[in-house]
C-alpha cells in the first residue's frame, strides 16, 4: 500500500507539467479577447466572489463570469471556445478559455452581450 502512494506520489509533478504543456499549447488559442474592465463581486453573503469581465470580442461586447478570482488586468489575452450551445430559438450558452502569459487558463462564461 505505502508502495503504490509513493509511486503516485513521484507521479504527480510529471503529470502536472504534461497537464500545463496541453493546456497552454497557444496554437488552440485562436480568439482574441480584449478585457475592457474587470471587477470581483461579492457573492451572496460574502461566502465566495464571482470575476467579471467586460470584454471585446470580434467586434462584440460580453460580460465573462467565473468562480472565484481576483482582478484581471485589461488588455489582449487569446482564448478559445470551451462549451457552446445554441437551441432552435437562437439563444446561446458559450464559455471562453482565457490564456494567460504564464500559460495558465481559466474559464469564464458568457453571461452577458451588447452592441
């Protein structure tokens, strides 16, 4: 038993790198999202706080959610589609996937567009 918890743990850096590598692989990473202004709200009770991003995107305007967070600076960051789903009466449900400079990501959801 302890055998196998050594081994998994000697495996665990290789596999958070290899888990970095695929993530940041900046080729899938074809949309440019320009973050016009971000804020962290407060979510009921002060329990957790949502990050709220107005962005640009392809010459629209959207309002990106996600869990948790803190400020991200405005600018150019390239993202990708994550989830998209659209039902026959053309409303939508789509999540971004954010590159960061240090090859982290993380994702957001449209919850929000303006003209």
């Amino acid at each position: 038993m302890k055998t196998i918890l050594i081994a998994i743990l000697l495996m665990l850096p290789a596999l958070a790198s290899a888990e970095k590598k695929a993530t940041s692989d900046s080729a899938e990473y074809t949309v440019t999202v320009h973050v016009q202004s971000s804020h962290v709200l407060d979510t009921y009770m002060k329990s957790s706080t949502v990050q709220h991003l107005d962005v640009l995107i392809d010459g629209k305007k959207y309002e990106l959610e996600c869990a948790g967070g803190l400020v991200v600076p405005v600018g150019d960051y390239k993202a990708k589609i994550s989830q998209e789903k659209i039902s026959p009466n053309h409303e939508y449900s789509r999540g971004y996937q954010l590159l960061f400079s240090d090859g982290s990501t993380r994702k957001y959801g449209v919850v929000g567009e303006s003209e």
